[in-house]
C-alpha cells in the first residue's frame, strides 16, 4: 500500500492508504479529524470542503494520494485555541447555523471566499454559496455571518 | 470505488506511454468528473495516470491574434485571468459560471473539453471561437475536435495539451444552468470576427453544435430580432427530466439572442 504524509493543520500525518482513499476518509478515518463531514458523497454538497495549499477544495473528490506533499487545513485548525476564527465568531453571533452539519464546510467556503474577494456583496455571496447546501437555515443568517465576518475583519 | 494502480506522471511523453501500456489505464485531470464516476463505479480503469503535476500543461498566454491556454488550467484560474477577461471577457465568464467555487478550483479546461459532456460549458466556447487544439500528437480544428456524446477525435495514448482560442470582435457566452449541478440545460456561445458569427449550442443534444441558420441571419445583422423567429428543430435533442426536447429548442433561442444582446454592450 502506497504511503502519503500530507501536512493537517500544520502537522504532517504520514498514512499508509489504499490508492483509491478520499482526502475525506483520510481526514476522518485515518487521522482521526471527524469535523469534515460527508453529506452526500456526489460532489454537490460542500460539507466536506477543506482547503489544501490555500485554495477551497471538495476532499470527498479528491484521492489522498493526488495531495501527498501538500498542505490541508479542515475546519479543526481555523481557532486559535479556544479563540475562534472570525467567521467561526460570526457564524455563532448571527445564528448562521441550526443542526450544524453543513457548517464546516459553509466556514471553510467563506473563509476562502473573503481571501478572494474581501468585500463581497450580498449577490456575491449568495452565488459563491452554489456549491454548499443547507438543508435547515435557508441560508439567510449564513450570508449575513458572511457580510459581518467581511466587516470585523476589514475594522480589524 | 474499485481499487487501481495510481502513477503521477512527470511529463507528457510518460504519461501517454503509461495511459498505452496499462491494461486500462484512465488519465486524470481535476477528477472532477473521474472521481465521480469512479464511486458511482461506473468505470473500472486498472490504472489512473495522474496529470496534476506536469507544470508544462499549465498556464494563460497571448500569442497573435489568440488566447492559448494549457490544458491543466483550472475553471478559476481562467475565470480569473487578466488576460482572459480582457481578450475575451465572455471565455473568462464561461469559465466562472462553471460549477460551484469549489468544483472551480480543481476543475480543469482540458478535463472538459476532453469529456465531451453534452452538458458541459467549455465545448461551446471552444466551437464558436473556432480554436485550435494541440495534442502530443497533431493539431486539430474544433469543428472536427467534438465527435459525438462523451465523444472527441482523442485516439489511445493521445492528450490534448492546449488550445488556441481565436480572440474574436465580439462574443458572449448564456447559460440556462441546471438548478442543482449548474451544468448548462441549454448554453448558447456567439462570436463575431468580422463580418463572420459562429454560434455554438452545448446542452441541448447529444453533444456541442453549430446552429448554422442563427450564423448566416446574425452575419446578415448582428441583432437578437435577427435570429428572432428562425425556430431550432427539435428532432436531434435532448429530452430528460431536466427539459423536454420542445423546452430545449426554445431555450437554444432564446440563449443565443441574450448572449447577442449582452456581446453588443461590450
Ligand atoms: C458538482 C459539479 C458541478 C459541475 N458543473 C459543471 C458545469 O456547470 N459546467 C461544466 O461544464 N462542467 C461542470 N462540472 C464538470 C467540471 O467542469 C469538470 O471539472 C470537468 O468536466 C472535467 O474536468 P477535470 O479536470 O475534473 O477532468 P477529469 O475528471 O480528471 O477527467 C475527465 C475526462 O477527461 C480525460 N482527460 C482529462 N484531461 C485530459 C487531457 N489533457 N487529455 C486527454 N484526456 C483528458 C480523463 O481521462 C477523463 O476521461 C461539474 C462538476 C461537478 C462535480
Ligand atoms: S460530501 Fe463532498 S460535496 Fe457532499
Ligand atoms: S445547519 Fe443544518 S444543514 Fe445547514
């Protein structure tokens, strides 16, 4: 079996993985990282959004093999101890959650979405969210988290 | 999801020769569309021949009168590039309506173009900007590039490598996308060089087209009321739960005349 060392917020974790193991089960099952959700395993539902060198990536559509060498951050390495990332903070502040499933990968979208374009209007907001679903908010407080955590992090 | 070898090619010479002496060898680009496939086992490829390292498959550059891009380029960067949105703003739009962001990030115009999906975005773009397609082998026009459904003129051990995207007076590229994937239901790609107007319909048959009669009307004027009442027949498209074949061809008419609309105010 093929071994992969990928670096997870900041650690490198080498596995042993079978060539054809997700990022996601890599995530989850190897290194233990159970924040990264699967909601539905056909690429359409974001909940398992990371960002690996940077850019937002969808790890139930990628081999752990194709991201050896890189570099993964999941929703469990945005805090800085128990300080939580801003759009953590305006997620909690604003409601822009109920069940929570879909929210790792609604932050880890935003949080990307803010380094492409700082000051994201609503319109912009609402279509960079095609590729996460949300089956209990309507989305409504997640865009506005979105608008709020843009605003802090231009005061600050 | 069967289990397969998995090699990372290093050039494009290697990774044809692996792709030729595999059993099954399937290459892979952003594995946007591979990856799913392969859960959904649909596909059972003995080895996949990863190109997502060779740095020479990737880039934007102007040369002459065209756009070349190279075939590893991802969905954001072209969606992004200065150099896209200036030459041909309506590529760089094509290119930042596909998917979702995250489906942009990993996607790749090679990847797209090489599928032939009748759904997909980019053979639309590729047809009407009449480019030009480089392989490890040849050259090849765009109106002999796409062969049918999942179908292009690529033979065993062939990788497209880039495309020359002819930069054209006038263009602009409408979608009706599909609500759940984005996927177009009925994309419309018109151009205009000169006193010559290629349109390209993606979506609505079995794969991209050239709609003929909207070319020589918009030749003739290129307005929307040109094109008007020329009505797009129905037999050779596609009927689903999506959109009936009636529905489509509606919709091919109606694109085209909004991505002619919108091309007059660049
Ligand atoms: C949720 C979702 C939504 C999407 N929405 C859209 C949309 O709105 N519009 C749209 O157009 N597409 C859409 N796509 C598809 C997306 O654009 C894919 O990225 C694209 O179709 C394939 O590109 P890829 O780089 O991922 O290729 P891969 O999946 O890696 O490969 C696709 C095929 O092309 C072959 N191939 C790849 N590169 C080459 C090459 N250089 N030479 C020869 N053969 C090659 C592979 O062997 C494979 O058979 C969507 C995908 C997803 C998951
Ligand atoms: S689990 Fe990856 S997109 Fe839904
Ligand atoms: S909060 Fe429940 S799916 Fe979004």
């Amino acid at each position: 079996m093929p071994t992969v060392t990928i670096t997870v917020n900041g650690k490198p974790e080498t596995r042993e993985v079978e060539n054809r193991t997700l990022l996601v089960q890599f995530l989850r099952e190897s290194i233990g990282l159970t924040g990264t959700h699967v909601g539905c395993d056909t690429s359409q539902c974001g909940a398992c959004v990371v960002h690996i060198d940077g850019y937002s990536a969808k790890s139930c559509t990628m081999l752990a093999t194709q991201v050896n060498g890189s570099n993964v951050k999941t929703i469990e390495g945005l805090a800085d101890g128990d300080k939580l990332h801003p759009m953590q903070e305006a997620f909690r502040e604003n409601h822009g959650l109920q069940c929570g499933f879909c929210t790792p990968g609604m932050v880890m979208s935003a949080v990307y979405l803010l380094e492409v374009n700082k000051k994201p209007n609503e319109q912009e907001i609402r279509s960079w969210l095609e590729g996460n679903i949300c089956r209990c908010t309507g989305y409504h407080n997640i865009v506005k988290a979105i608008a709020a955590c843009a605003d802090a992090m231009a005061k600050a | 999801m069967y289990n397969f070898e998995y090699h990372q090619a290093k050039s494009v010479a290697e990774a044809s020769e692996l792709s030729l002496k595999t059993e099954e060898g399937k290459l892979m680009a952003g594995g946007m569309t591979l990856i799913p496939t392969l859960k959904q086992r649909l596909a059972k490829p003995s080895d996949i021949i990863d190109l997502g390292k060779i740095a020479e498959l990737k880039g934007i550059k102007k040369e002459g009168n065209t756009i070349v891009i190279g075939a590893m380029t991802r969905h954001f960067d072209v969606a992004y590039s200065d150099i896209v949105k200036s030459a041909i703003p309506a590529l760089a739009h094509l290119a930042g309506h596909i998917g979702d962001p995250h489906v942009r990030n990993r996607g790749t115009m090679g990847g797209s173009i090489a599928n032939s999906d009748p759904a997909a975005d980019y053979p639309a773009g590729v047809v009407a900007l009449n480019a030009t397609l480089t392989t490890n082998k040849r050259t090849i026009k765009a109106d002999d590039f796409f062969k049918g459904l999942f179908e292009t003129a690529l033979e065993p051990g062939e990788i497209l490598t880039q495309v020359a995207f002819n930069i054209p007076d006038k263009a602009w590229y409408m979608k009706f996308p599909n609500p759940a994937s984005r996927y177009a239901v009925v994309g419309a790609f018109v151009a205009k060089f000169g006193s010559e107007v290629r349109v390209a319909i993606t979506g609505a048959g079995s794969y991209v087209f050239r709609q003929k009669a909207f070319e020589a009307a918009l030749t003739k004027s290129f307005t929307p009321e040109a094109i008007k009442d020329i009505v797009q027949p129905q037999d050779a498209l596609n009927s689903d739960i999506h959109a009936s074949a009636e529905y489509r061809a509606h919709l091919v008419n109606v694109m085209a005349r909004r991505a002619v609309a919108h091309a007059n105010t660049l």
